[in-house]
C-alpha cells in the first residue's frame, strides 16, 4: 500500500530547466546564410552566381597583384619579369613621389607637405567629435596659417601677420557689433586690411626670420594638389553655403535676389566652364602685370560652385522644419541671429548631413577636373609626364588603379564618418 501511495504522489520540480539550444538553422552562421544568401530560391541562385562571377574575377586579379613586378627600372625590364602573367607595379615605386607631390616640389622639402597632412588629423578632431577638449580647437585656429607656411614656405612672419589680423577684425566686430552689424563687418574688414597692410612692412624687413624654402604655387601637383583644393574649398563652401540659403530664405528682396541670382546661374554652368575662367578669361579683368595665383583662383572657382549646391541643401533643410519651430523661437524671445544660432539651424544641418556630405565627396573627385587647365594634379601627373615617358608609356592599369584606391579612401572615409554622425545625432525621424 505504501508503493501505490508512492506513485500517486506529484512530482514538483524546485529548479528551471535549461533553455535548449537553438536549432542550427536558427543560430549563427547557418542563420545569416539563410537569411541574407538562401532566402528563397531565386536568391539563392543569385548567390550562386555571384560566387561564380567573383571567382572568375579574382582568378584573374591575384595572379596579376602577387605577381606584378616591383623592382624594375621602366616597362620593358618589367614585361620580361612578369612575362605576361602580373601587373607592372614598378611604375608606382618609381614615380610615388610624382603622384604624390607633383614633378616639381623640392624632394627635400616632402616632409613639410607630409607633416601639414598629419597636422590636419589633430586640427579636424575637434571639429568631428565634440567630446574632446574645447582647448584643441585653438590649433584648429592655428592650422591654416601653419599649414600655409609649411606647404608655401617664406617667412612665418606671412601667416602670423594674416592671423593678427583675422585676430584683430575679431576684436573690432565684437565690439562694434551692439551699434549696427553693417558698422561691425566694416569695422572688422578695415582692422584686418591694415594690419595685413602694415604686416607687409614688418614681413619684409625680416624676411629671414624662421623662413622656409619658398616654393610656387606652379610646382605642386600630385594627390597633395588634390588634398589642398579638396580641404580648402570644402572648408570654405560650408560657412558660404549656409549664408546664401538663408539670404534666398530672407525677407529683404535685394539680399534675396542676389542669392537666388547667383545660385542659379551657378548652378547652371558647369564647373569645367568656371574653371576656364578662372585660367584664362580672369587675366582680362585684371591689370596688366598682375600676377594672381593660379590655385587661388581655382579655389575661388571651385569654392564658389561648391557653395550653391550646399546652399540648397541646407535650403532643403530649413524647409523641412516644421513652421512651429519658427513660431517657438519667437515665443521664446529670440532675435533672427538667436534662432537661428541656437535653435533653426542645428535641425536644419541634421537632416543635410547627407546632402553636404554627398556634396564634398563629388567635390573631392571634381578636383581632378584641374587637369584640364594643364594643372598636374594626380590626374594631371598620370596623363602628362608619367604616360607620355618612354619608360611607363603602355603602363594604365597600375596607374589608374591606384589614383582610384587613393580617392577611394577618402570618400569611403567621409562617408563612414557621415553615417556614423546621423547615428549618433539620431537624425532618422521615428
């Protein structure tokens, strides 16, 4: 009796049963496969195929990169190592230094370039990532001067009278700016072309003091001519953009006008077309003799066009606000610069993240258009001296290929950080 009293007993379990592991096809790599390669039968045969064309393409593309030849002086030499099976990569060890700086930039000055382009690393950081220290944005400042002297060379005393007097322009537009803002930029304006102007003495009389090897604008090429027209202008169309799409936004019809006049019409022309400009037809606007820098006025060019595609952009962006944020900043109090200082602008730039960005990375390969102009930038050298030497003459993969990987990285890198910016300002509407 006890037996069956026993077994009539229910069994309570005082401890969880341990979750069973998912099935293969639902965890880990077999689950990734089936969901981003198998899903379905016409995926999968697209999965097929693409495996297929990728083997019939690296089949061919690594035999000719670990077989390439490094160490030979021109194509001919080259032609009887590879025999026919690898690339001539010799053409990228004997000319780095053009393709990088240009056929005429002094070899001994590469590390002022080199060291400008390490520079720019420490003088963006702040710009890119504001949990770093405030402090680091007085370099920021200080670059452009800095990197002018050791790109340039001359006296140092150049660029420090140019800081002094964006310094003082500074001072006189922040103290005039309560009576009259027109007062305050002429102000500022005249302060900084006096000081330039009396620099020009003091730089003259000490023209020997901390001086660099002064090296012409008509002798730097390379990928380093495209980093400087890339940096400078997409620096400089920014703040010009935002100022045209609010002008064409404004309520006061001449300053309107002016900026819908200006986009427009250089929205229309083609930036080849400004660039011819800027080579040729500029030279008759200005007095004989005059010798304006050639980069300057390409960076002017290149500037200007950048700016009215950013103008729109942002222009996008302000139209999509919401008019209550208006109607807020105006409940709050807040003069025109107050709102849209503080409360317009940043979710207008927010959702324009993409336009600019997409702007600057069609900027930075635009810049190879200088070729055009018989400016020998990567391009330029790739064309002109590299191709046109008996050595490398029939060398293009190599060369080509190259050029492409270099802007490759600096626009994959532009646009990894873009997306990285969205996420982290959370810029997706929910």
């Amino acid at each position: 009796m006890s037996d069956t009293h026993s077994e009539s007993i229910a069994f309570v379990r005082d401890t969880e049963i341990p979750p069973a592991p998912p099935p293969m096809a639902e965890a880990g790599a077999v689950k990734w496969l089936r969901e981003n390669l198998f899903a379905g039968v016409f995926n999968s045969i697209l999965t097929v195929l693409a495996f297929i064309a990728l083997f019939y393409l690296m089949s061919g593309f690594l035999p000719w990169l670990f077989g390439g030849a490094w160490n030979t002086a021109n194509i001919r030499e080259c032609r009887e190592v590879i025999q026919g099976s690898g690339g001539c990569f010799s053409v990228l060890t004997d000319r780095w230094n053009q393709l990088l700086f240009g056929i005429a930039y002094p070899s001994e000055a590469y590390w002022r370039p080199t060291l400008a382009f390490v520079m720019l690393f420490v003088a963006i950081a702040p710009v890119l990532f504001n949990n770093l220290p405030r402090q680091m944005l007085i370099f920021t400042g200080l670059y452009p001067f800095i990197a002018f002297w050791l790109i340039w060379g001359g006296t140092i005393l150049i660029p420090l009278v140019a800081l002094a007097g964006f310094v003082v322009g500074y001072f006189i537009f922040s103290a005039l700016t309560k009576q009259s803002f027109a007062m305050a930029l002429g102000g500022a304006v005249v302060g900084a072309l006096v000081t330039w102007w009396l620099g020009g003495f003091v730089s003259q009389a000490m023209a020997d003091v901390l001086a660099l090897e002064q090296v012409p604008s008509r002798n730097m090429g390379g990928f380093m001519l495209n980093m400087i027209l890339g940096v400078v202008c997409v620096s400089l169309s920014l703040p010009i953009g935002i100022v045209l799409a609010l002008g064409r936004q404004s309520s006061m019809p001449i300053i309107k006008w002016i900026c819908v006049v200006f986009i427009e019409f250089v929205r229309g022309v083609p930036l080849i077309t400004l660039l011819f400009v800027a080579n040729v037809v500029l030279a008759y606007f200005l007095p004989p003799g005059t010798n304006f820098d050639l980069i300057l006025r390409v960076i002017i060019m290149i500037t200007l066009f950048a700016s009215a595609y950013i103008a729109e952009v942002i222009r996008g962006g302000l139209a999509a606000l919401p008019r209550g944020q208006y109607e807020a900043a105006d409940s709050l109090g807040l003069d025109y610069a107050q709102a849209m200082q503080l409360i317009i602008l940043p979710q207008a730039l927010k959702i324009s993240i993409p336009g600019i960005v997409n702007v600057a990375v069609g900027l930075f390969k635009d810049t190879t258009l200088v070729s055009i102009i018989s400016m020998f930038d990567l391009v330029g050298m790739i064309r002109g001296p590299i191709l046109s030497s008996t050595d490398w003459n029939g060398v293009y993969w190599e060369l080509w290929g190259f050029a492409a990987l270099l802007f490759f990285v600096v626009c994959y890198a532009i646009s990894q950080y873009s997306q990285w910016l969205e996420r982290k300002l959370q810029t997706g509407h929910r």
